[in-house]
C-alpha cells in the first residue's frame, strides 16, 4: 500500500505526539491522549494500535471507580527497545541498558587501560562486554551510543584523546558496530552524554556540565539541549589555560585546568583547594560567555565533598558578576552520567521519532557473537558461526 508523502509525514509526527503524551509523568488513557493532542478518539487509537504493535506502548488494566467507563492507562512498554549505552574510560570499558521507561536493567564495568593501548584491543573488550550485558537484558535494542573520552568530529570520528595517545582519527562508531553485527552505533564526547544525563535526569536547562576524572571535559547545556559547537567540539574547559606558567598538560600545552583539577591532580596533597581556584577561573570565563546560571560538578568530583564545592562556589562567588549568583552543584549522577546519558540518547530517540523504529523493522535483536567473545547462549534468536 503506497500512502502519499504528506500523509506518511503527518502520521510519523502524529505517532510522535501520541508517543510523547504517553511519555509523560500522567497516565493518560486514549481518551486523554486524544483530549491533550486536539487529535479525534478515532486517529489516536489507530495510532496507539501502532504503537503497541510495535512494542513500544502497553495498556493496563482499566481502572474502576469514577463514573462512566472505566479508563485504561497507556504506558510505555519496559520491554519494548532499549538503548545500549557504552563507554571508553581512560581505564576502565563500561556497557549498560536502558529501557524505554528509563530504568536501567543491566549495568557493568571492567577495568582496562588504555594508555598504552591501541584501540583495536580495547574495543574487542567492550564489543564482549556489550554483548554480554545485552543478552543479560533481553530486550531488543535501538541502537547504542559509545561515549568517548575525547574530541569527537560531527561525523563521529574520535579524532583526539589527550589521555589516549594512540587514538587518533578512531571510527569508534564504525568499529564497534561491525564488532556487535551492525547494530547502530552512534559516538559522543563522554561530558556531552554526561551533561545531557543531567537534564534528562530532571537538572537544569542552561548549564555547565563539568566531568572530572582522569581529563576534564564540559558539556554545554543551552535551553534544554546540547551546545555542541561548530565542530561538534564545544566544552574542553580541560584545556582551558588557567596559570600560563603552568605544568606541562598531555595536550601539548602549559597551565592547563587539567593539570590542577582531574582527579590524579587532586590525589596529591593540599590539592582541593587549588584545583576549586583553577575550576572557579575557568567556569568564570565560561559564565561571562556563555551566561548560564547553573555549573554541575560531576565525573569523581562529588567524591571530594563538601571541600571542593566549597572552594568552586567561593571562587564564582567572587569572580562572577551576576546579580542572581550562580547555582554550583554536584551531579547526583556521578560517574555513571555518561554511560546513561549514551543509553538514554538512544531511547530518547526512539521517543522522538517512533516511526523509524516502526519503518526500520525488524528491530536489531540483541547481538549473538563478538569477535573475541564467547559464542552466546541459545535464548539469543540467529546465533550461528
Ligand atoms: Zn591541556
């Protein structure tokens, strides 16, 4: 059945809409749906029944007590897609799933360095973990995001990691997606992810992200979404100079906020102080920029307590000339922003836009064997040499 241009663009918008309704925070039945869209009782269902075949919505059972017929909540279905969220740490390679409600099934983490290694061994290691974590949670999965310790080009390239000296000009996305038999692997810097964890999580609209670990990286919110820059590289505060004469920084460069403030920079005694002057100097250039009223500490920082908050809000509280003052916080997510921001990213997409999830069906079902991993068990559909 061929169905007009205009007609299949208005219905892929429509099934968004309905989609999003059912997203929000209150049950709502057909009825409600129909009454919050503006669209008639009868497009609304036929949309629903799309989207319930499509897994992606579930109606409960009706609920009694009101007067008239009893009303069925619609929900979206936690076995529907997931997103698969990965990550490349400096040490560490880390995978978990997402469902569409947002909860988070299966999360895991290994430790694994990578500063000596060339990425071909690390991403062999992830590509296993992934597909463990994904037969562990038995969902068919959307797609996945690899958030990257490093620069991250438009076309999702890892062009540099000032931590990862071997990785240069690294198709992670590419890579990985071969690895896990073409599921749709997006890439992304890990503070970009990590920052938009922090909204999705319910945190601020306009803020400065900043995730601290072994590099220092910032993700720019600017009205609920992501100021990526021209490039796609927006938010190296890491590399932002703070003391000219400075120590010498992976990147190349002097003085850099990296060299005060990742967290082996805080290891070394009396450090706190010092690395919430560089974190003050640095936000405060970005503040004036950019003006955000809000800056959330996240990566290990919420490690460090009460100290370093302390010494950061000092340093805004002096430098910054807002009348309002601006709102210095630690994230409640912590080290885990980025690999939920990955996961999240892809169930959000699905959200946005659940007519390609319907059109590209049959959906990626979980991959059954990574180069380098053990064959998977038989409860994965399609296993074979
Ligand atoms: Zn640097």
């Amino acid at each position: 059945m061929s169905v007009p241009a205009g007609q299949h663009t208005v219905r892929r918008h429509n099934l968004a809409l309905v989609l999003g309704e059912v997203a929000g925070p209150e049950p709502l039945s057909r009825a409600g749906v129909a009454a919050r869209t503006g669209l008639t009782r009868g497009t609304v269902s036929s949309l629903v029944e799309e989207l319930i075949a499509a897994g992606l919505v579930t109606e409960l059972a009706a609920a009694r007590g009101g007067p008239g017929r009893p009303a069925s909540p619609l929900r979206l279905d936690p076995r529907g897609p997931g997103g698969l969220g990965l990550e490349v740490g400096v040490d560490s390679v880390r995978a978990c799933v997402v469902d569409l409600t947002g909860a988070v099934r299966v999360q895991r983490t290994v430790a694994s360095d990578h500063r000596d290694d060339v990425p071909d061994a690390a991403l062999a290691r992830l590509a296993a973990l992934a597909t463990d974590v994904v037969a562990e949670a038995g969902l068919p999965i959307a797609g996945a995001t690899v958030a990257l310790p490093g620069v991250v080009g438009p076309n999702g390239v890892l062009e540099r990691a000032p931590n990862l000296p071997r990785w240069v000009d690294v198709a992670v996305g590419d890579a990985l997606s071969t690895r896990l038999r073409g599921l749709p692997v997006r890439a992304g810097n890990e503070a970009d992810l990590a920052a938009l964890a922090e909204r999705w999580a319910g945190g601020p609209t306009d803020a400065i992200v900043v995730s601290g670990g072994i590099g220092v990286g910032a993700g720019i919110l600017l009205d609920g979404g992501l100021f990526a820059g021209a490039g796609g590289r927006a938010g190296e505060i890491g590399h932002v100079v703070v003391e000219p004469d400075g120590l010498e920084c992976h990147c190349g460069g002097r003085g850099c906020l990296e060299t005060l403030a990742s967290l082996e920079a805080l290891a070394r005694p009396d450090a706190v102080r010092a690395a919430g002057r560089a974190l003050g100097i640095a936000l405060t250039g970005a503040v004036h920029l950019l003006d955000v009223p809000a800056v959330v500490l996240g990566g290990g920082y919420p490690r460090c307590g009460a100290p370093l908050l302390g010494a950061v809000r000092a340093e805004l509280a002096a430098r910054v000339f807002s009348r309002a003052g601006i709102d210095v916080r630690f994230s409640t997510l912590g080290q885990d922003a980025a690999l939920r921001g990955a996961a999240t990213a892809m169930v959000q997409a699905v959200l946005a836009d659940p007519g390609e999830v319907i059109t590209a069906r049959p959906l990626a079902r979980p991959p059954d064997v990574a180069e380098g991993g053990a064959p998977r068990p038989a409860t994965v559909r399609g296993a074979g040499p």
